[in-house]
C-alpha cells in the first residue's frame, strides 16, 4: 500500500446523512441577469472596502465599485454593467439579522463588459500579480470568505511544496462544490495547474469525499500517470473538509494549534476558488458570481449559478417554494450554519448554500438536559478538544479558563452538540464566549490607546507650562536688557528734540 | 589566604556586576500593583471616580486611599476584576459616583458650533480636532465617550449618541433553550 492510498484517520468526527442527492438531480441553472443587484460591502474577512462610485453612475460589468482597503481586505465589482441606484444600509446575510452598507445596482440589460486583459503573470512577476489579485474581489468561495491573495503570497515566506484541493464538501444537503466538479472539471484541472505554478507547488492532492463518484469520474479523466496532479478519496466522515482535518487524511500531518499549513509547506484551496483565479488570470475576469446550493424543503431544490447580488427570495421561488411552509432557512450547512433573520437579502460571496429547513431541524423536541460528564462530545471532537469543560467555563463566564482548554481552536463544527445525549446547544455557548472575549480584547485595545493619549496630553500640558514659563522668563529679562533701555533712550532723545524745536519756535516769535 | 581573598573579590565583582545588569535590565516602569489596577480600568478618563483619570484613581487604589467601586464606566465586571487583584469582597458599585451607561461617543453640531475651543481644552485624551473660531469635530475613533466635554460647551451643541450595535460590534448571545418534551431523531439545528 502507497503513501497515496493510506488514509489517516482523525479523532470523532460523526457519520450523518448527507442528504446530498436532493439537489443533485438536475442540472446547475444559470440564473439570468435580475432587475436589481444587492451588493453588501462586507461578503469577506478584513477590512470593509473603500466605496469607488456614486449614485448614479453607469458601471461596465467587471468594473471595480469597491477597492480593498488595505491588504486583508477584497474588493467589489460590478456583477453586470447598469446604473448606481443607491447606496443604503440594507440586510445582509448575517445571523445578527442587522442591516450594513451596500450597493444597489440596476442593471441596463446589456451586459457589457469592461475591457478585460489577461495577466501574463511569468512575464510581471508573482509580486506584480498578488497586488493585481488583491483588486480581483477573489476570497475562498467555501464559506469562509477570506481573501484568496493573502494565501498567494504566503509562499514567499513559507516553500509551498504541495496544493491541497479541497474537494471534500462534508457538510451535508451541500452539494455547489460537487455539481462545479462535474460540470466545469476542465475548467477546474487548468485552474489547479495555473494556481499549483503560482505557488510554486511540486504537486497537488484533490481531496474528495467518496460521496462523490462523478465528480471523481471527471477529474480521473484528466489525470495521467505521469502528472503532478492526484486525486485522494476519503471517507464521508464530517468533518472531513475542514483544513486540518484534510490534511490529516491525506499526509498524515498534524498541524499543531495556532500554526498554519503553510507553515508545513501546504496551502489548501477550494474548487471554485480555484476557478476564480483562473478565470481572472487569464480572462481578466474579476469574481462575479458563484454556485449556490438551494435545497431542503423545497419543490424543486437544486443548483444555481447567479450574479452576486442576485435575490434569495427569487432562488427560493424559482426553486418552487417551501413544501412545509415554515419560513425558516439556514445559511451554510445544518451543522456549522446559521439561521437566517430574513431571506431578504442577496447571493453574497459567502453564501454556497441555503437549506429551507425540515420540520425537525426547527422543533427543539429534545429538551436539554444538565450534562452528565459521558464525554461523548470528546470522542466526537476532531479538535480533540474536551467540549464539557468548555461548555461549562462558556457557561459561566469564566473566560480566561475556557481559552486555557483552547476555546479558539474549536472549529465549531457541532459534533459534540450533535452527539450530546443531554441535547445540550454547545456550539451555541462557543461562539457566545468567543464573541465576548473577542469584543473584551478589543475594549482592552482601546482602553490602551485612550492610556497613551491621554498620558501624551499630560505630557503636552507640562510641556506647554514649561514653555509659557520660558517664555514669560524671557520676556522679563528682555525688557531689563540693553535693548530697551537703547529704545527708551531714543524715544526720550526724541521728545527732547521736539521739546526744544517748540522752545526755538517759541523764540522765534 | 590571599587565594581565598581574590576569590571572595572575584566574586565581590561578578556579584556585584550582575546586580547592577540587572537592576537596570528589569527596571520595573512605575509601581507594578498601580499599572496592574490601571489595565483593568477602562480609560474613560471621566473622573467620575472623583480622581482626574484613571491613572490618578489607581494610585488612591493602591495606597487603600479610594475603594474599588467608584468606576461606572468599568462597571460590574471591572469591580470584580479589581476585587479579585486586590484581594478583597466583590461590592456593588458606588451609585454616588455614577451608573454605568451604554458606551456613546460626542457628536458635535457643526452649523451650531462657533469655534470656542473649550471642548478641546476638557478633552482628556485630544480627540477633539478645530482651530479657534473654526467648526470643532469629534475624531469618533479616539473618543471615550467621558463627557467631559459637555459642560464647557457654551452653546450646547455636543450630544452624546449611544454606540448602535452593527454587524462589526455584534456578538453572539448567551443561549436560551425553548423547553419541549416530546423525543426525536437528529439531525437537529445547534444553533
Ligand atoms: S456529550 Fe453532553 S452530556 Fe456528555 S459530557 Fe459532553 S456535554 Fe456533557
Ligand atoms: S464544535 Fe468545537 S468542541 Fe465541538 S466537536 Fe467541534 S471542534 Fe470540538
Ligand atoms: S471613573 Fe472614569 S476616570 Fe475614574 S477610573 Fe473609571 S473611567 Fe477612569
Ligand atoms: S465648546 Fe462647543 S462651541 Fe466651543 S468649540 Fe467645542 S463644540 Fe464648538
């Protein structure tokens, strides 16, 4: 047995059903131009991009809107050419169910193009290239979100010796990934190939759940013996498709807490990345659309491709509405997703899917239960992480003790809740102490800048009393120097001469 | 005789060389228990604690000058982190000193304000931008939301607007469970 056909088995991990050929059935639809774009600014990790247009300006499609403000950040293109309607705080797909900024455009119907150059990017140099990639609105299209040039241009500190694909989409009902592989797979082998180069890479691993036959069937077709590139099958285990996870399977590597794959000489990109840059590379097309998962309880669930921007609802209708008239939807898969406040809002670079949730996703039949220490949630944990203790300091509030058992490196991937037999929410009390310590280090961040500021303005005030002081010294000695007394000698040696011209005149007479 | 000598002033020297190394190697910055207090206090620098800043109130701290309940801004979370540090009682905070309110930034009326610049001298920790006679801003990222400014204002026209909660500074709620009774298959939702 090879290298190539072991497989390394992580801790826990669960065996759900994937519910996966719900929306596999047909065919990806190409979902034709909307009358209005809803474009959020914050669809990536980083910084909110700078806004480049105004009310009322006609955009070409592919133009930039929105620039990446500095380097962890990605910028926003116009999805089709048309008119700047506005620029309002709208919804968002965001579990807060809070409105952000974004950018309403009206599309003109024509579909016209910016002039797009290919990058000839051997000849301008990787450098060159990153920054070009930094304004292709590229950021990983698997969820994530985060901007897909800042992973380019780690090898320049890190030998990148292997690119990881990451194929596996574990999560269940999600099926946008496996349908790109079937439909664009050569699209996809060139995009491996030109990211593998950039990259510097002497080989590539497609990492695909075995979920997946055709869509292996197609990649198989364009891998030969001799090429760099190889395709590994690992069992539906969810979560198979979180990084580290995938890496494991496949080499066998564990990467420690805190440090990254590239660190290991590994960078890992999903699928329809992977098409993005290729198609920005060497159409100089910036990222547009994506394929978006529309399933559950629906009609006629399925797979679409849409501009960003484009309406949830319409998918929704399109796909024939809910069969259970719940109104509840989940953005993401069931186990990491999130419930979402509204479904009036747009496609966003974010969303790979959105189930219409089924009767028992909703109905919380199970009431929770005091944890009963069986320690279920560690065998299941991946992270191997121990989820009671870190429920329990998440519970109450004791922080400090919850980041010491490695609350960060949970990946909230819900295993532990979901093997709970007291039915215990734990995810839900992770993220509710991550976003208050998160919140605390920020407050703390202030707090110091406020410390400097305000010791810097006593300073300036001493500073500025020294000063008045000096000056108000100065002043004195200046008026019992030589100077003045000169001046008051002149001025007295002038009136005495005026004194006796009046005196002569007055002889005169 | 002379061995042990050099030997005991051999030692004099290196001993006495390492403890001057170190005494300006870790030279400790102010009083260690003060910068200690001084990082749980939230830097408000409102003085609502009846000292002129944070600074000052954790110094009357450390001499046992001022008690530990007299910041509003710090809130309950702050009492208890300083009676944790200090090693005494958790106690409520002193309502004489202030409630705790919602954090807010000053926001200055720019076609009311006419340049006086005496928000800016108040402001504790320069956030205030202007010229005299020119219209005054609030550079909203530096501000502490203290409100010492509003006092001087002689025409009133700095208000003081919550901190709205946006999708930036939104966090994730403690969880609340809806109590049902009947049992299911999973899969289920966890969140
Ligand atoms: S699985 Fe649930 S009940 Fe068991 S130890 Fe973990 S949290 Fe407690
Ligand atoms: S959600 Fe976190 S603690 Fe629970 S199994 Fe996943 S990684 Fe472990
Ligand atoms: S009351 Fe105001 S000045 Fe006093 S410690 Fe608290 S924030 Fe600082
Ligand atoms: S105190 Fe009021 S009027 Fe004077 S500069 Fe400040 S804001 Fe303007």
């Amino acid at each position: 047995m090879n290298l190539i056909d072991k497989i390394f088995k992580f801790n826990g991990g669960i065996n759900a059903e994937t519910k996966k050929n719900i929306s596999t059935s047909m065919a990806v639809e190409k979902i034709e131009i909307p009358k209005k774009l809803i474009l959020p600014l914050r669809q990536h990790i980083g910084n909110m991009p700078k806004i480049k247009v105004s009310t009322g300006d006609y955009v070409l499609k592919g133009q930039l809107i929105a620039e990446a403000d500095g380097n962890v950040s990605a910028a926003i293109h116009a999805p089709t050419s048309g008119e700047i309607k506005s620029i309002e705080k709208l919804l968002i797909p965001h579990p807060s169910g809070l409105p952000d900024y974004c950018i309403v455009i009206a599309p003109d119907m024509k579909d016209q193009w910016i002039k797009k150059s290919s990058i000839d990017w051997k000849k301008i140099g990787l450098d060159q290239t990153i920054k070009l990639l930094l304004n292709s609105g590229i950021v990983g299209l698997g969820g994530a979100a985060f901007p897909s040039h800042l992973k380019l241009g780690l090898n320049r500190t890190n030998k990148i010796d292997t690119l990881i694909v990451n194929a596996a989409e574990c999560e269940p009902y999600i099926t946008c990934d496996d349908m790109l592989m079937r439909e664009k797979s050569e699209e996809l082998m060139k995009g491996i190939q030109l990211v593998q180069e950039l990259l510097g890479a002497k080989e590539t691993i497609i990492g695909i759940e075995d979920n997946k036959p055709e869509a292996l069937d197609k990649i198989n077709f364009y891998i030969n013996k001799k090429s760099s590139i190889t395709a590994k099958v690992v069992p539906t285990i969810y979560p198979s498709g979180d990084a580290k996870r995938l890496i494991y399977l496949i080499n066998g590597i564990k990467i420690p807490k805190q440090k990254r794959a590239a660190e290991y000489g590994i960078q890992m990109f999903n699928v329809a990345t992977i098409i993005a840059i290729y198609r920005f590379i060497n159409f100089g097309e910036p990222s547009l659309s994506r394929i978006v998962t529309i399933t559950g309880n629906l009609h006629k669930p399925r797979n679409y491709e849409v501009l960003f921007g484009t309406s949830l609802k319409d998918l929704i209708k399109k796909s024939g509405g809910q069969i259970n008239k719940n109104n509840t939807f989940i953005m993401g898969g069931p186990m990491m997703g999130f419930k979402l406040p509204s479904i009036d809002i747009s496609v966003t670079k974010t969303m790979n899917c959105v189930i219409s949730a089924e009767q028992d996703m909703i109905e919380e039949k199970n009431e929770p239960l005091p944890c009963i220490r069986c320690s279920k949630c560690a065998e299941a944990c991946p992270v191997e992480l121990q989820p009671q203790e870190l429920f329990w300091f998440s519970k109450s509030d004791q922080f400090e003790k919850a980041q010491n058992y490695n609350l960060f490196d949970c990946i909230e991937c819900g295993c532990c809740s979901y093997v709970c037999p007291s039915n215990i929410p734990l995810v839900q009390f992770y993220r509710y102490a991550k976003s208050e310590i998160i919140a605390d280090n920020i407050a703390k961040e202030e707090a110091g800048i406020a410390r400097d500021r305000n010791d810097f303005r006593i300073l300036r005030l001493e500073r500025e009393k020294k000063e008045r002081a000096e000056r108000n010294a100065k002043r004195k000695l200046e008026s019992s120097s030589n100077d003045k007394s000169k001046l008051i000698e002149e001025k007295r040696a002038e009136i005495a001469a005026a004194l006796g011209r009046i005196n002569k005149d007055e002889k005169i007479k | 005789m002379l061995t042990s000598i050099l030997i005991i002033l051999f030692l004099a020297v290196i001993i006495g060389l390492v403890l001057g190394f170190s005494s300006v190697q870790f030279k400790v910055k102010g009083d260690p228990i003060i910068e200690k207090i001084d990082s749980i206090l939230p830097q408000t620098q409102c003085g609502q604690c009846s000292y002129p800043g944070c600074k000052p109130y954790a110094t009357a701290i450390a001499k046992g000058e001022a008690d530990i309940n007299q910041c509003p801004p710090g809130g309950e979370a702050g009492v208890r982190a300083l009676a944790e540090l200090m090693g005494v009682e958790y106690k409520p905070l002193n309502e004489s000193h202030g409630i705790t309110k919602a954090k807010a930034v000053a926001f200055i009326d720019e076609d009311t304000c006419i340049g006086c610049t005496l928000c800016i001298q108040a402001c504790p920790v320069d956030a205030i931008l202007g010229a005299a006679k020119q219209m005054h801003t609030i550079i909203e990222k530096e501000c502490t939301g203290c409100e010492l400014c509003l006092p001087p204002c002689p025409v009133d026209c700095i208000t003081m607007p919550e901190i709205k909660e946006d999708t930036e500074n939104w966090k994730w709620k403690y969880p609340v469970y809806n109590i049902n009774k009947t049992d299911s298959n999973k899969p289920k939702v966890s969140h």
